[in-house]
C-alpha cells in the first residue's frame, strides 16, 4: 500500500536552509541536489519500513541516509510517511528534534 508523504514544516525549513547554502555558489546545483532529496523521501511511501529506526531517539522514528550528506528523519502511520527533518552535513537528530 502506498503511503502519502508528508513534509512537516520543520523539514520544509531544512530543505530551504540546504538550498540557501548551496545556491551561494550555484542556484543549479541546489535546485537539483533538492529534487535528488525530495525523490528519495518521496520513496518512502512506496517501501517506508527503508531506514534504520532509532527508537533510541524517539519512539517510531526512522532514519535514511542519502548521499553521504543528508539524513532524512521521518516516521510511519498507518496511511502517511511523515518527513520530520532533513538534516545536512551530519546535524545532531536529538538537538534538531529539541528545537521543533
């Protein structure tokens, strides 16, 4: 069963904090690396058990790593794929977490 995807607004403000950093030196290369990341998270609605959990963190949070760089955080419901953060350049999950 498919699942929506839904991007909660901390992981909108992420996404746009990635493309404020790479578009000071080329607008291309972030529109582009984005799109990369939102094809991946958007995966997840079709195999959304992918990740490794870290219930460590959080009770049914999940974690998939993408091109060494990003980290996708996100938990599944029962009809949805809730993209909690997308974290750049090895951000600590538990302090961005903290300040949603």
């Amino acid at each position: 069963m498919s699942r929506d995807v839904i991007y909660r607004p901390a992981a909108e403000a992420d996404l746009k904090a990635i493309y404020d950093y790479i578009a000071r030196d080329s607008r291309e290369n972030a529109l582009r690396f984005l799109e990369r990341i939102r094809t991946r998270a958007d995966s997840l609605s079709d195999f959304p058990q992918r990740g490794t959990r870290r219930d460590d963190v959080s009770p049914g949070l999940r974690t998939f790593g993408i091109e060494r760089r990003v980290t996708i955080v996100f938990r599944v419901t029962s009809d949805s794929v809730e993209i909690v953060n997308v974290l750049y350049g090895g951000r600590d999950i538990e302090l961005a977490l903290r300040s949603n």
